[in-house]
C-alpha cells in the first residue's frame, strides 16, 4: 500500500515537472519562432526537388502509390529525427552554461528532464508536420488527412521525437563534449535515414542492410505514417506503435539514469 | 552546539578513479552565517560544494544540511537550498518573470502563489523594471541578482554560490553583494560561497575555510586567520598565501581557465 503511494505521488510529480519544462520550451519558442521557418527549409527542399526529380525518372518502385506519396512520410521522419538528435547538443550547451546544474539541484525527478525535453522535441516535430503537410497539399500530393489519422500522427510524431531525443541524451552524456558530440551526430544520422524505408523501400536494399533496416527504429516511424497517410491500412500499425513505445520507455529510462553524469 | 549549525561536513571524501579530489574534511557552517570557501583551483571546493548540494555523490564521510543527510535524504535537502554555479544559470530566451516563475514551479510552489513570490524577488532585486524582458538582453550584474532570485525563489536555509562575482566590474559586484546581504538579513538565509576575491571573503564573511589539495587547510575568522599567519599586519591574500603555499595568479587547467573566461565575456 506503501509502495503504491509512492509510486502514485512520483507519478504525480514526473508528470507535472515534465509538463512545467516541456512548457517553458514552448515559450522560447514563441519568443522567437523564427527557428521554426529556418526548419522548414530542409523538408521542403527534399520534397520540393528530390522528390519532384525521383518521381519524373520513376526509378523506385513504390506499388500503387506515386513515389511523391510515397516520401512525404518519410521526410516527414527525418525532419522530426534530424531535429531530436540534436538535442544532446543542447544539455551539453545547458550544462556549459550551468542550467543544467541548477535544474539537476531542484526537486524535479531526473525523468521529468527528460520528458520536458523529449516534448519539446516532439512540439518542434508537430509543427514540422504542420509544414511538410501544408506544402504536400501545394504540390497535390493525396494524403488521408482524417480526424482520426491526424490523432495517430501526433502521438507516432511525439514517439518517435521522444525516442531520438532521448538516444541524443544517452551519447551525450557518453561524450560529454560538444565537438565530440557533432562528430558523432553526424556520423549516425544520415546512416539511420538511409537504412530505413524512409526514401526508397526496404525491399529493393540489399539483404544486410534490410536486417539493419528492420532494427532500425525509423523504419517503424515511416511504416506507421505511411500506413496512417497514405495506404490507409492499418494492420502493421499496432505493432508499429509498440515497438516505438517500447524503445521509448527504454531510452527515457536510460537516460534518466544516464545523462546527470553530464555535469562530472 | 550541534543546533546551532546548519550545514555539518564528517570526513566526507570524494575520490575519482586514482585522485583524491575532496580528502576527508570536516566542518561546520553556523545557522545564519556567511561562510566562505576559499582555494587555489584543484583543491576541491568544486567537487565540495556539488557534494553538498546533491550533485555528486561522497565516496566515503557525511554531512547533513538542517540535520538532513545529503545522501539519503537528497531530495528533503533540495528543497532546503538555493544554489547558484558560477556559470550563467538563467535562461536567456525566457523574460526575468518566466525564470522565476519556472523556477517557483518547480520548487513546488502553489501556481496561485507563483505570480506573487515572482514579483516579490524582482522588487527585492529592484528588477521590477525589467519583469517582461529576455535576460539576454540584461548586464553582467542583472544577470547574476536574477540567479540570485532564481535560487532563493522557495526560500531555501542555505544558499550556495560558486564565485558569485567572477567577471563582474566593482559596481555590479557591490550590488550582487547589497542583495546577498539582504538576503541573510530579511530571511535569515545561511550564505556559502567560494571565491577567488580575497578582499570580498574578508569583508563579507563570518567565518572562512581555505582549502588546499583536497584537505581544510584552516577555518576561522577572517581575524583570526590572519592572525595564524604570524606576519604582522597580514591580509587575507597574505594568509592564503601562508596556508596553501599557492599564488592566486596560477593554478587552474585549461577546462577551468576557459569556463572562467567563458562567463566573464558572457557577463561582459
């Protein structure tokens, strides 16, 4: 009885204090959105241009879907990761300037930090859905856009934003430094785009790199948008969803663990 | 006696891998004082105070902070202190309001009450002004008395300040001061700070510690020390100067020399 006291009230406490800091991000962001539109640029030039060209050659074969259809979940994938992997980066630059210190010496579970920083990860990708669909509907690409569909994107989007940021806190709480961690972000960011289904399908890989593929958790992030997007059909998407809540949870907790040993 | 301190250090020791960083010190801070730490770099004062505010954990020793052990009860002594590093702590991107009110809600302090505990540390720091304005946009001194706020947002007994004035011109320094003082006057609140300013551990200070090579050199007034040295009329630099054998212009590696410099151009 004790014990589900506790852990009711931890419960509590983690949810409020992740809320609280995953909040305050959003204020930084209104203070000065102009991140926001320079973000936007990536996805928009992928599908603007690499997309526009690989559908005109018509050399990836993509079943009943146009290859445009096909790649707007997956840049909508890699902007979502491309903005969690770096957020390592950023305790390791809360930690140079001592923000870290003084929110580590609160009474806030080490979870909560990495929540809050996990949803504001996933608020950065939220909006970056919001611009990769607005501009999908400019170039005329067909998207399911249901009530429904939308609900299972936010929480495939805050997954996925959770799961990447959370990675970036372990290796940055490995590396400790900021030039080790560039160096290390760039080394496995472009990798885990080009060995997920995110730009061509994983059949057409050859059989190693489809093994990597299938360990690869962005592969389950494309699968479930494209699913929810563009197919419309949803046989794969619960176990989509369970293998990225589960990686999720495992990541939260390492790094909770794992990334307060930034300030030794 | 033992109610009468606040802060109580038993041969706490921190050792990484083969060097002995902290080497079994001992020390008490009374309720209400104004203690400061004093040491070349590498002596251990870092790695002393992250031990008592709960970042790092002792290899071996105690020390309980209101009669709280820092180990066992880590997360009853958070809520006992306000720490400010030496780093620049506030968030530029956010207004001196949302810091402090980030800061109230995550001491748990009722969101009702956030608004008014917020407004009264900017008055109490005569920020009132500049309430809606991003920090970044604040001077070297502006910047250190919000931190200031920041860590006393819940009240805390005790109040630790790693180098509270490094980089900042006499002006600011003397009000960064101005509101420390306040602070023990107005809320009792016990001050530990360390330092490299020798004339600001003599004139601030109750009682200071000097540590050297991870042990307590001394511990004393600021009299009383000088007066331990034997040389007639010394000073404090003179006593550091006796006890630790060390020149205040060296000392320090590479990682200390840049952060050092690092918030001194930050502070401007």
């Amino acid at each position: 009885m004790r014990n589900i006291k506790f852990a009711a009230t931890y419960f509590i406490q983690m949810s409020k204090k992740s809320w609280i800091l995953a909040e305050s991000e959003v204020r930084k962001l209104l203070h000065d959105p102009t991140e926001l539109v320079t973000r936007a640029i990536q996805p928009i030039l992928w599908l603007g241009i690499f997309g526009e060209a690989l559908s005109k050659v018509r050399a990836i074969p993509t079943g009943d879907y146009s290859y445009m259809q096909f790649i707007t979940p997956g840049i909508l994938t890699q902007s979502v990761v491309f903005i969690a992997i770096f957020y390592g980066l950023n305790i390791i630059w809360e930690r140079d300037m001592g923000l870290l210190q003084k929110l580590l010496v609160t009474p806030t579970p080490r979870l909560s930090l990495v929540l809050g920083k996990m949803g504001s990860a996933g608020i950065r990708g939220l909006a970056q859905a919001v611009i990769v669909f607005l501009f999908a509907l400019v170039l005329g690409v067909p998207l399911i856009l249901t009530p429904q569909s939308i609900f299972w994107v936010v929480i495939i989007v805050l997954l996925g934003a959770g799961f990447f940021t959370g990675l970036s806190m372990i290796i940055a709480s490995i590396v400790k430094t900021r030039e080790r961690f560039m160096g290390i972000g760039q080394v496995i960011t472009l990798p885990l785009f080009f060995a997920s289904s995110a730009i061509y399908p994983i059949t057409i890989m050859p059989l190693w790199l489809q093994y990597v593929a299938y360990l690869n958790p962005l592969s389950y992030m494309v699968d479930a948008l494209r699913s929810l997007l563009v197919s419309g059909s949803l046989a794969n998407l619960s176990m989509d969803l369970a293998i990225l809540a589960g990686v999720t949870i495992a990541v939260s907790v390492t790094s909770a663990y794992m990334y307060p040993k930034v300030v030794v | 006696m033992q109610d009468d301190n606040l802060i109580s250090v038993h041969a706490l020791k921190k050792q990484f891998s083969d060097v002995t960083a902290v080497d079994g010190i001992s020390f008490n801070v009374k309720h209400g004082n104004v203690f400061a730490f004093l040491g070349p770099n590498g002596a251990g004062k870092s790695t002393t105070i992250k031990m008592l505010i709960t970042l790092l954990a002792p290899t071996s020793g105690s020390a309980t902070i209101d009669g709280l052990d820092i180990v066992r009860d880590s997360a009853e002594v958070r809520r006992r202190i306000g720490y400010v590093p030496q780093l620049i702590s506030v968030d530029g991107t956010l207004t001196a309001y949302e810091n402090l009110v980030l800061m109230a809600r995550l001491y748990d302090i009722p969101a009702h009450a956030c608004d008014a505990r917020a407004k009264e540390i900017l008055s109490f720091l005569e920020l009132e002004d500049h309430r809606e304005s991003l920090v970044r946009t604040f001077s070297g001194g502006m910047i250190r008395r919000l931190e200031i706020g920041q860590a006393m947002v819940h009240r805390p007994k005790a109040l630790f300040l790693d180098e509270p004035t490094s980089g900042l011109d006499p002006v600011a320094r003397q009000h960064v001061w101005e509101n420390i003082l306040e602070l023990r006057k107005t809320y009792g609140t016990t001050i530990f700070f360390s330092t490299h300013q020798m004339e600001e551990a003599d004139g601030m200070s109750d009682e200071v510690a000097i540590m050297n090579m991870g042990k307590v050199a001394i511990i004393g007034s600021p009299d009383e020390i000088k007066a331990k040295t034997g040389i007639p009329d010394a000073n404090l630099e003179d006593a550091f100067i006796f006890f630790t054998g060390a020149n205040l212009k060296e000392g320090g590696n590479f990682r200390d020399t840049r952060r050092s410099r690092q918030v001194e151009h930050r502070l401007g």
